[in-house]
C-alpha cells in the first residue's frame, strides 16, 4: 500500500466527510482526515476505513483556528511518515459550519466563524499544506447549492460558499503550473447532522426539498462521497476550475 495515494480530507467523522473518507478507502485511497471534537466518531471511521481496505489517520483540527495549522502541518508530516510517505496526493477542504441567521439578525460574530472556516480556513489551510502536496494532485472544495439559488436564513452561509468557488478558480490558476488541479463539489440539501440534523430529522424539511428536486428527494450522504472520490480520480484529470453541483436537480 505504501504507493498507493493520499488524501487529506477535513471534517472526516461525520456526513459527507465521513462518507468520502470511506469511499476514497474502497479505492484503495488512504486517508488522513480530521475531526473537530468526537475523538469516538472518529475512530470509527479510521475502523471502517480499514474494514474497506485502506488506512486512515484522525487528527485533531479546528479549521477555523488559523494558529494552529502550523502545529496541523508538523501533525500531517508525522503522519505521512507513518503511512511509510513524504507528501500527500488530493485535499478535501470539507469541513463547515453552519449558520440559520436572516439578513436582519446575523451577527458579526457569526459571519466571522462562517468566514474563518468556510473562506479564510479554506485559504491557509491549503496555503499551509501545498509544500507536502504532491505535483499532479488534485483539490476539491465544497461549496452548497446555496452558492446558485437563495435559501431563507441562509445569507451568511451561501455567501461564504459562493465565495469559496470563487477561491477554487484561483487555485486552479496560481496551481496550474505544478499540474495541481482545483474544483468544487456543491451538494444540495443533504440528511446529515448538520445545521442540527434539519434535512435528516424535519419531515417538513426533508418534504419541502424532495418536492422542490427533480429527482423527488433530499439528499443522502452516499450521494455525494462517490462524486468527490470520483472528482479526485484519474477519471477526471482533465476536469479544472468547474463547479459540479450533486443535488439531484434541485431549483432548476
């Protein structure tokens, strides 16, 4: 396994980082992922991980901290290491946070955790890491279908992530000449614990979405990890700078 590849994917325990965690396993893709507080969640990816074939490493990060990604990079060093590795192949910039604020009652404090996490975090993070990235890897961030069409109470969050595909392009341009390609992955509403398990645990939510989506339903974690996983692949060598929106025809 030693030369098989590696990808660093934030917010790895739970949701859609998980799932992709997992589905990077199942082609034979290690993983080093991190988690923000539930060491437990954690540890039972890095077990299923290697049930799907693949190991996985879980570090402790807080994305929105930019103070610790020296510290962070030092953490991914070593684990390269014990991977039998000296750099990395694919990032993931996935994990977030979340915000159910209207344009009137958003706060400053607010905007600023969406900002440190979803654009600075996303910013230096990767910053921080290209020194152990391979050339000819490849970065997926992602954004939301809130970045294309407006959802109510969600003025902070899809404007962070509109920015952020804003941000992809650039990578994709300063990154061009060591062949790193750069591209978003925008999932619509997805079934997760997120904002509060609303899409998984609200019937009228989950309701409302299905019957606004052209393939009649909310969003499943199992829908997205494979696009990510795929994005990263070979498949798609030639495929830079795009936005690849996986909400099954939502708002169209």
């Amino acid at each position: 396994m030693s030369d098989s590849k590696i990808a660093i994917v934030t917010g790895g325990s739970r949701g859609i980082g998980r799932n992709t965690v997992l589905c990077l396993a199942k082609r034979g893709v290690r993983s080093i992922f991190t988690f923000n507080t539930n060491r437990a969640e954690a540890d039972k990816v890095v077990a299923l991980a290697a049930e799907a074939g693949a190991n996985a490493i879980a570090l402790q990060l807080d994305t929105g901290n930019m103070s610790s990604f020296d510290g962070f990079a030092g953490q991914v060093r070593d684990a390269l290491h014990e991977l039998k590795a000296e750099h990395f192949d694919y990032l993931v910039n996935n994990a977030g946070n979340s915000s159910a604020a209207s344009f009137e009652s958003i706060t400053e404090a607010e905007m600023d955790a969406l900002y440190n996490v979803h654009f600075k975090g996303v910013l230096f993070l990767t910053q921080k890491l290209l020194p152990l990235m391979n050339d000819g890897g490849r970065i997926v961030n992602i954004s939301s279908g809130l970045a294309r069409f407006a959802g109510h109470n969600r003025i902070g969050y899809g404007s962070m992530k509109a920015a952020v595909e804003t941000l992809t392009r650039y990578m994709a341009l300063e990154l061009g000449p060591r062949r790193i390609a750069a591209n978003v992955v925008a999932p619509g509403p997805i079934a997760t614990d997120f904002s509060g398990g609303i899409v998984r645990d609200n019937r009228e939510v989950n309701k409302m979405i299905a019957d606004h989506t052209a393939l009649g339903r909310a969003g499943v974690p199992d829908d997205v990890g494979p696009v990510i996983a795929g994005l990263l692949s070979d498949d798609f060598g030639w495929v830079n700078a795009q936005r690849i929106e996986v909400a099954g025809g939502m708002h169209i």
